[in-house]
C-alpha cells in the first residue's frame, strides 16, 4: 500500500531568490509563519531548526538538498510530545521561475500509514503557504487563522451529491471577506481577470444553469447549480464542453466552501467524482486549480492577476481515449 503524500501548488508574483530567501531567513519566516523563526540556510548534512512564538525549539531537521534557489529538501520531525512516535517524513520545496512570478510546490511524503502528522500537516501547509503569497505580494502577511466556520442559510441540494467521492482538494487562504470571494466565484467580470479570461454565466439558485465561457464567447463548461449558500457554499456539476471526447464523460461535481478563518478566509475547492476516474485524468484539474485560484487570491488581495498560460497535459488527454474505449463508469 503507497504510504501519504501532500503536494501544494502556488503561484508566486516574486522572484526565485526572494521565495528562497522567505523560506530560509528566519526574521523573515516569523512574518509570515505565524511568529515561528525557520533558520534553514544551511548545507546538506546540517541541522535546521524551527523556533515558536514562545522561544521554544520546535524543530530539528536535518537538510538533505539544498541548491538554492531552486530546490530544498529536509527530513521533517517535530518534537512535539504527540508526535514522537513518528518516525521522520521528508519535505521536498521546489521553486521554477515563470515569467514575472515562481511557481511553488511543496512536497510533504514519506509518512507511515494511519501517520497523526500527515493530517496535521495537510491544515497547515496551505496555511503557511498562504500567507507566505500573501507576504511577498503586498507586505502583508495573514494573520493567524482561527477557524470559525460559517453555516450557511441557502437552498439545499437538489440530487445526491453522496454518489461524487472527492478526486482533487486545494485549500488557500485569503486576505478577504466571504462576500467578496464569493463575488470573485459568481461575477463574470471577476472571472474574467483570473480564469484564464472565462467569464461565468450563472442562474443563482439551486437547479439553475450554470455555464463558463472561453474569451471567444464559445462554450467552455455547462451544469447546474447543486447548492447556493451565499457567501458560504457553491457547488455545480461541471460537464467539459469545448472538446467532444470530453463531452461524453459523466459530469463531476465542483464546490466552494468559504470559511471565515481569522481576519483571513479559507476558500476549499473540491472537485468529485461518481465514478472510478484515473489519476491521469484528473492531471487537468490538479494543474490548473492551483493556477486558477492563486491567481483569485492575487486578484483579492492586488487587484492583479497572473498571467499563467495552461494547456492540458499530455497524459491526460492520451487516458481519455482509454476511458472512452472501456467507459467504466457504465456498470452491468
């Protein structure tokens, strides 16, 4: 059985060396990291070390990479009395300068099975991560995320969305008001700036139709509203429209959950699915909603987006063809 991974993806409007330097420099990391001190400029073979807000070591770890300022690798334990059963995991931070902005992947693997410190970590990163865009992008770093999660007062769903099992998650936090995001979900000329030119065509209650549009004014994606909670909770399935291979796959479920987290939102898309889909399928999603929604938190917080250029992978397409021959979500 494969052990726990964690991959974040984030797109930086920075530059490679100040993303190493803010992930390396501890007078920079407690501005960000919620008052800890991360000393990690060190050699391979030596020590890193993580200091709380109280002055208290709360790591040690030993670096395994580091070619700044690219890439860094580390094994991660933390000395924390609940998690000294648990052997060492390994963080792997890989930086690739884009034009104008980084591209930031963090890596978190190695864990045991049934691992306390992988559900721990899979809170924190996107946290951290946050805040650290948030911090190189305007000077303004999160502040510390108090999850108070808002239970909204809409419309209940119209079909059982129990048959769509979550494929693809992606947490961010962003410098905002629920409302706000929610705008930024639900108005075409916010979509416009930060998905890619898509404009979002949406009836706003449960059942309604649901449509996003290429720059061109072509059909992109169709479905229908499946919750409407403003500004908590939006979900619509998603029915690919702009390829007619993709056109004859079972629709996915996609939905926005909008938490107040602090002074900061918690903004959680899932994309779910009711059938059995192949990792090489969900390529497409795994790689542009990272893009998508940095880009959302960058418009947020700047009132710029990034200018990121995204085609579908290879491999997912190649897959496609293979579920269309054995079309596994028909059973009998």
């Amino acid at each position: 059985m494969s052990r726990p991974k964690f991959v974040y993806v984030t797109y930086i409007v920075s530059t490679a060396e100040q993303v190493w330097q803010a992930l390396t420099d501890p007078a920079i990391t407690e501005r960000y990291w919620y008052g800890f001190r991360v000393a990690a400029s060190g050699r391979a073979g030596e020590h890193m070390t993580a200091i709380d807000p109280d002055g208290k070591e709360v790591h040690r770890d030993v670096i395994l990479v580091s070619d700044p300022p690219r890439r860094l690798a580390y094994a991660w334990r933390p000395l924390y009395d609940e998690f000294k059963h648990e052997r060492a995991s390994r963080v792997t931070i890989d930086i690739m300068p884009l034009k104008d902005q980084v591209r930031l992947t963090v890596t978190h693997d190695d864990f045991d099975e049934g691992s306390v410190v992988f559900e721990k970590i899979t809170e924190g990163w996107p946290s951290v991560l946050s805040s650290l865009k948030s911090y190189l992008e305007t000077g303004r770093a999160l502040s510390t995320p108090v999850l108070e999660i808002g239970v909204g007062s809409g419309d209940a769903r119209v079909m059982d969305a129990a048959k769509f099992k979550p494929r693809t998650v992606y947490v961010t936090y962003i410098a905002a008001t629920p409302e706000k995001v929610w705008q930024a979900l639900t108005d075409p000329a916010f979509t416009a700036q930060y998905f890619f030119g898509r404009t979002i065509e949406i009836e706003p209650k449960v059942g309604g139709s649901f449509l996003m549009r290429m720059p061109d004014g072509r059909e992109d994606m169709k479905g229908e509203v499946i919750e409407w909670s403003p500004p908590r909770r939006l979900a619509t399935t998603w029915t690919i429209d702009w390829n007619a291979d993709m056109r004859q796959l079972p629709p996915c479920l996609v939905s926005y959950d909008i938490e107040q987290a602090g002074d900061s939102v918690k903004l959680t898309l899932t994309e779910s699915y009711s059938w059995d889909v192949p990792e090489a399928l969900l390529a497409g999603g795994r790689a542009g909603w990272p893009a998508i929604l940095s880009s959302l938190k960058s418009v947020l917080e700047t009132g710029k987006p990034l200018a990121i250029k995204m085609e579908p992978p290879k491999e997912m397409m190649a897959a496609l063809q293979q579920v269309l021959a054995s079309k596994p979500w028909v059973k009998g």
